[in-house]
C-alpha cells in the first residue's frame, strides 16, 4: 500500500514546491546551459542543476511531468536568470526564449573573418553584417576620421552570444559596445601624450597584433614601430601587405608583393595606413600606448614566431642570416630525426632494436 502511494505523493509534493518555486527571485545573474539536440528531459533537467538554476533535478523532472511540459523542449544553447522560475524556465525551453548563439571573434580576426562568423551564427545573409559594419551611425559614434568607410579594427575580439532572432545590426552594436567598455580614459590621456588619435592607436594595435606571436614581444614590437615613426622611417610591416592584396591566411611576404598599389603598403609609404588591419585585443592596444623602453629599429621573426631584435640594418642584415642558419640546422636535425625514426620502425618491423645491432658492431673486430 505504501509502495502504491509513492507516486501520487511525490507528484503532490513537486506540484509543491513547483509552485514555491514558480516565484523565483529577484537574482539576475545569467549563465549559460546547452540542451542538446537530441538530449532527453532527464538530461536537460540534469543540465539546469549543474548551472545552479534548479536545485532538485528530480523533482522538477515530476513537476514538468505534472503539467506535461517535459515532452516538447527546443534544443540548443540558452542564456537564462540564475532564480527563474520553474515555470519561467520551462516557458523558455518550451518557446525558446534565451535561446543564443555563440560567435567567438578572435585577435587579429579582420572584417573578412568576422562577416561570414556573425552572418553563420545568426544564420543571415553576410551582405546584412557587411552593410552593419559600414552603418555611419557606428562610425560617427567612435569618431572615426570620415574617409573611414567601415568598422575594421574595432570589433572587439571576444565570444558573444547572441540572442535568437538578433539583427546583424544588433550584433554590431554589442561588439562596438565590447570596445568602448575596454577602451579606458586614461588611455585617450595617453595617446594624446603620444600625440596620437585613438584611431591612430588601435591602426598601429592592428599591426602588433598581427605580428606578435609571443605575447611578451608585443611591447617590444610596438617600440619598433614608435622609433620607427618618430624619426620618419617606413614602417615595412609585412602584415600590411597582407592586408592590401587581400590574403585572407598568413602566408609569406615576396618581394613583387611590395609594388602592390595601396594606402597600405606601409613599403611604399611613410606613417601608419588609414586604418586597422585587423581586430586588436586589449594587450596589443595596451602595448601600443606604452611601448617598451628600447631603442631597436628592426626585427626578424624566427619559424617559431619569436624575434630578433637589432638597433641598426647592418645589425638586422646578421640577425637575418642568423635565422637562417638557426632554422637551416634546425630543418637538418627534423630530418635526422626522421631518417632516424624511420629506421627503428624498420628494425621493429622485423623484431630486432638498434641497441642490439650496435652491441654486435662494438664486438666486431677492427679491419
């Protein structure tokens, strides 16, 4: 008779304290939680305690069952208030309501990246993000110089999850807002010390960003760069001629690739280009206001992305054959390796080592 009971009472109880918990709480924390596609509702019930949005996974089982609400949840990533509701919560997995979309832009993503990312993610057309990224409105807003015809640089690298049904407009706006939120006051104290624009700033951000693989060199690189514009040299950043033919994937730089026509072949001409070539993140705009205290005018980069640093070009013209050389000893000693590995496979292959070879060759007698 007890056993018989359990159901009815529990149901009761769940109806409960679903209705204790249909008031929720003024808490407005939001987190994140993925129902998967496919997922049932014991999992997904499983999935909102594990983000702190039920307390009692079994229990809320019996109350969605209670009122049939556990048979028609939409699957996919939710952003939903830490104390909803019960009902709140399956109203939403029911209707979809906090549904988002997760669009991860990197540092050093140009427009040509994060276009095609937002339009995917939304699930629109990418002429909808490209005319985002030209909204006057946007550019007008930052200040931006008015021969700027788009928003290049100043889409914050970040990972944004977009409301279901948001607009390549609206998605804009929150990664412009992810900028100007970064973006400190006393940094514009700063670059005027410098004498620079913010737009200045975040163009010569770009580069570094571009550049830099080791986060510890950006200072340095940024140095680089600063001494460079001080005196009146040409910057010679490869990355801007990267970015003036187009090419969407790092590649090396020839040198028929420096007659390119362009604003931005900083081979061709002095100071900074128009504008950013890339999207800065908040390191490489941080090392681009406080450059390091060195007086180098060059560098090289070895395969592994670090640099070598000289203050004259005759200095550099060594550093580069010593790149060279690092990476043609380097190259040597891969394929010895190679030729090496390959031989203990052969010998494997036929159950022998190459210790015991080389203990036959030493007991060997001399000729």
């Amino acid at each position: 008779m007890r056993k018989a009971c359990r159901g009815p009472v529990a149901l009761a109880l769940a109806v409960a304290l679903g209705a204790l918990a249909a008031c929720g709480t003024s808490e407005r924390e939001q987190v994140a939680v993925n129902i998967r596609k496919g997922a049932n509702f014991r999992e997904a019930a499983d999935s909102l305690a594990a983000h702190g949005l039920v307390r009692s996974p079994r229990i809320f089982r019996y109350y969605a069952r209670a009122f049939g609400r556990d048979r028609r949840i939409r699957y996919g990533r939710y952003l939903l208030p830490v104390g909803s509701s019960w009902n709140d919560i399956l109203t939403a997995l029911e209707q979809g309501h906090g549904i988002v979309h997760p669009v991860r832009i990197l540092e050093g993503h140009a427009l040509w990246d994060v276009i095609p990312a937002v339009a995917t993610a939304l699930t629109i057309p990418e002429d909808s993000v490209a005319a985002a990224v030209r909204d006057t409105v946007f550019l007008r807003r930052l200040g931006l110089p008015r021969t700027v015809r788009d928003l290049e640089g100043y889409i914050f690298p970040d990972t944004y999850l977009l409301p279901e049904g948001a607009t390549a407009r609206q998605a804009v706006e929150l990664m412009i807002q992810r900028f100007e939120r970064v973006w400190k006051p006393e940094w514009t104290a700063r670059a005027q010390q410098l004498k620079l624009s913010r737009h200045q700033v975040v163009t010569l951000a770009s580069i570094v960003e571009k550049e830099v693989r080791k986060g510890h060199e950006r200072p340095v690189v940024s140095a680089v760069y600063h001494n460079r514009l001080r005196i009146g040299q040409m910057l010679q950043a490869d990355p801007t001629i990267q970015y003036a033919l187009g090419r969407r994937r790092p590649g090396r730089v020839l040198y028929r690739d420096l007659n390119v026509v362009s604003p931005y072949n900083t081979y061709r001409r002095k100071g900074l280009p128009p504008g950013p070539i890339a999207s800065p993140g908040e390191a490489s705009l941080h090392a681009a206001l406080y450059p390091a205290d060195v007086t180098f005018r060059y560098f090289v980069a070895h395969p592994d992305g670090h640099h070598e640093f000289r203050n004259t070009y005759a200095e550099h013209l060594k550093a580069i054959q010593f790149v060279r050389d690092v990476a043609r000893r380097d190259s040597l000693e891969r394929r010895r390796r190679a030729a090496s590995a390959a031989v203990d496979s052969a010998l494997s292959a036929v159950g022998l080592d190459r210790s015991a070879i080389d203990s036959v060759a030493r007991r060997r007698p001399a000729p």
